[in-house]
C-alpha cells in the first residue's frame, strides 16, 4: 500500500494475529500476504506486547482506564526524558574532546 496509509484499529490487531497464529511465516511473507510493509506489521507487533496484546492507534486518545491514560503519559515523558539524554550525553562527548 502507499506510504501514509491509514489503518483501522480492527486491522491492526487481525495482521497482528495473524503473525502470531502463523509463525511459519517469516515477518516480511507474513507482511506480504497482508499487504503491508514488514515495518508497519514490526511496529504493531511490538506496540502489541507493549500494550498486552491491543495495538493503540496514535493519537486516538481513547484509553480503557484513567491508568492506561497516565501509563501512556508517563511513557511519552520518559520516552522524552531519554532523547533529551541522549543529546546532552553527545553534546558531552563533543565538547570533552
């Protein structure tokens, strides 16, 4: 599909199934037959485990609990934290030398 393709939520989590229930299939022959990048199939399996097992949809907003509200908070936060980090951590190695 072309690239900025938007896809449902129900999509996401049938691709994701998908590759769980054929592990026959490499990551890219799975993503083929779906018709999807291996990249995007890769990114929503990975949100997958991360959210046990739901792939959220970026920006949706829609959160099952207060909690998975402030879980996503605080990873954006600390997601945030860390590539500030990462800069300073450079920045350091550059003017050290």
């Amino acid at each position: 599909m072309a690239k900025g393709t938007k896809y449902d939520q129900q999509f996401k989590e049938n691709a994701v199934r998908y590759r769980l229930d054929h592990p026959e299939f490499t990551l890219k022959k799975a993503a083929e037959n779906l018709g999807i990048s291996d990249s995007a199939l890769k990114t929503w399996l990975r949100a997958a485990r991360e959210h046990e097992g739901c792939v959220p949809t970026r920006g949706s907003g829609n959160y099952s609990s207060d909690e998975a509200k402030e879980i996503a908070r605080l990873q954006r936060e600390l997601r945030d934290t860390k590539d500030a980090l990462e800069i300073l951590k450079k920045a350091i190695s550059i003017l050290g030398k």
